[in-house]
C-alpha cells in the first residue's frame, strides 16, 4: 500500500451516450473521528452529438477525441487545461456484467480458476471475450460457501475505451463498472443496513438501471427500458411537437398535467407504468434468484429523469416503496444540508462524482 497515492491530481471521467462529464475532487481529513469531506474542485460537461456513442459503443472514436480534448482544455475552448493524465472512467452499464455469486470452498482458499469456473457460468457473454475481475465480500464457514463480487466486460468495448483515452493523452487508473460508481455516491459510506436491501434508479437522457444492494454488498444490475430519450420520442411523435418543445414540456411538467397539451400526461403515465412494472419485475428477480434476500425498503433515484417532478410520489405509490431522488453529495460533504438546487444538480453528476471519489483512493 501506497502511503501516498501515486496517481496525483487523478480525476473522474463518466462516458456517457450524449455528454462526457468530468469531476476533480480535493479532500479534506476529519479529525477528531470526524468523517473525511471532500472539495470539488472541477465539475464539467461537455455535449455529444447523437451518433458518436451510441449504446456505450463508440462508434466515431475521432469526433468524441475531439470533444474529449476540448473537456480537457487541450484545443481551446472555455475549459482550464487538465494537466494530469491520471482519469478513472466508467464503462458502459448496458454492456457490463455485475452480480454477487457463491463459490464452494472447504476452506475459505480459493483460486483463480475456482471463481472462473463459476462466473463462466453466470456471465452473458464468454469468458474468453471479456475482463473479468471480482472480489471476495465474505466467506460463510457453515455452509463451506464463499461470495464473491463479479464483474464483466467484453473486451472489445474496455479495450475501445482505453484506446479512446489514450488517444486523449490520459492514462486510465481503471476503468470501473457504473454500478458500482453509483454506490459509492449514493449509498450512505460506513452505515450498515440489517434486514433490508435498498435500490438504485439511475434514469439516464439514453439508458437506465436498477442496482440491488443488500447484505452490506451489490447484488447485481439489470438494465431498464426507459431514458429521458424515449420520453422525449414518444412526445414528438405522438402530440407532433418539435423535440426542443417535447424536452421543455417534459422538464417543466415531469408527471402533472398540462394545460396546453391534454394528452400529455397520459404519455407521461403510460411510459412511467411501464417503468414501474420493469422495477417490480427487477425486484421480483432478485428475490427469486438470489440467497436470503432482504426486502428493498427504499429506491433512491438518480440521473437527469430523476429530477421530473411528481416521478418520486407516482413510482412510491406504484411499487409501495418509498422512492426519492438521492444526494450525491451525502460522501463529499457527510452531515451537511444540501440545497435542493445542489442536490437536483447532483443526480446528473452522480457517476462522475462516484469516479472522482474513486481516483483519490490509493492503489
């Protein structure tokens, strides 16, 4: 262990289908048993056209190193120039594999191949074609059963995302699955939950997850039918509106009617319906499939969709969880009171400030 974290000035990078964003964190230690807070020194976005990432794919790897430049001040622009190399990125959640798994072992000792073995057997894609990486999470003598913490990507897309990095002058730390960026915002650092699992919805402008994490640990993600992209879809072709109007209409109304546009909510409804039964069948999932699962007695919401009005209340209702959008900032600042502004701000940057938080871990 490093007494000091080599990579200095590392910082977050989130990939994501229509923006890259970019987080730099300072931290500040507690004393006295204080927990450490954290100081944001960078927070910055940049927009991608549609077509560069499409999916998590990278499809026009030239255009998005050149808006990966201008982020990084490198070509101009408004930005301060980024100086260190050292970034940790996140991969794709669509195309990543995550999922908590047991492993027999008569002594808690396991190899490689042991936990290979098993993961072969869970994973969506072959061993062969992807990294894989896990992590014992504990070890369960009764029943001679270790679990451990899988995750998972092909190859070609961890290997594209690294080239595209470089390409940029960086030096990837890691390059980490979104789930567990997630967690590390969101989920509260330090406190245990007995005998209940809590969820998060991250509800992104392309794609959406639920991510289960119970027993002190994630459990696994499975992806959700439903982006702020396909809301916007539906409106434009349905009340035959121009896509700036639809996106105005759906930030300013979320879930409440609109005075204009009688049939708007009843879109909005359909659309949210559906999404409530994805995370009922998500759920239901989990509870069947896996070990001793805890009941999930709250969702915490993220993403840009988390922040459409009357959304918490309608999905509270529907699944009879509660449900609200989360504080990204409850691991930078613990104990502080957010601003409802910050914290609306937040669910946007939620990834990115997860992998800041994570360059400043030492190796």
């Amino acid at each position: 262990m490093f007494l000091r974290n080599p990579f200095h000035g590392a910082f977050g990078l989130d990939i994501g289908d229509l923006s890259l964003k970019l987080a730099k964190l300072k931290k500040k230690p507690g004393y006295f048993g204080r927990p450490d807070s954290y100081t944001v020194t960078t927070l910055r976005a940049i927009s991608l056209p549609p077509g560069i990432i499409v999916n998590g794919e990278i499809q026009q790897p030239e255009l998005a190193r050149k808006k990966l430049l201008l982020l990084l001040g490198k070509e101009g622009g408004k930005f301060e120039e980024i100086k260190t190399p050292w970034v940790v990125a996140d991969l794709p959640e669509p195309k990543t594999f995550l999922k908590l798994i047991e492993v027999p072992s008569e002594d808690g000792e396991l190899s490689s191949d042991d936990v290979l073995y098993q993961a072969s057997k869970h994973l969506p894609f072959d061993l062969d074609e992807a990294y894989l990486d896990w992590q014992i999470i504990n070890y369960d003598s009764k029943s001679n059963v270790a679990h451990i913490l899988i995750g998972a990507v092909p190859k070609i897309i961890s290997d594209s995302y690294t080239y595209f990095l470089e390409s940029a002058g960086l030096s990837p730390i890691t390059l980490e699955i979104e789930a567990l960026t997630l967690a590390r915002a969101l989920i509260t650092a330090g406190k245990e939950y007995h005998n209940e699992a809590r969820a998060i919805l991250d509800l992104g402008a392309t794609r959406s997850c639920l991510i289960i994490y119970d027993h002190n640990t994630l459990q696994f993600s499975m992806n959700i039918n439903f982006s702020g992209e396909l809301i916007n879809t539906a409106l434009v072709q349905e009340l035959k509106m121009e896509y700036a109007d639809a996106e105005q209409l759906k930030i300013k109304q979320g879930l409440t009617p609109a005075k204009n546009s009688p049939r708007y909510l009843t879109i909005m409804t359909r659309l949210t319906n559906k999404l409530a039964e994805d995370v009922r069948r998500a759920i239901d999932f989990y509870n069947d499939r896996f070990p001793n699962p805890n009941p999930v007695t709250h969702i915490t919401m993220a993403g840009g969709v988390a922040n459409l009005n009357n959304l918490d209340n309608f999905l509270s209702r529907k699944l009879k969880i509660s449900t609200h959008p989360g504080n990204a900032w409850k691991n930078l600042l613990p104990g502080k009171i957010i601003a409802r502004e910050k914290q609306a701000r937040g669910l946007v940057a939620a990834s990115v400030l997860g992998l800041a938080l994570r360059a400043l871990q030492k190796p």
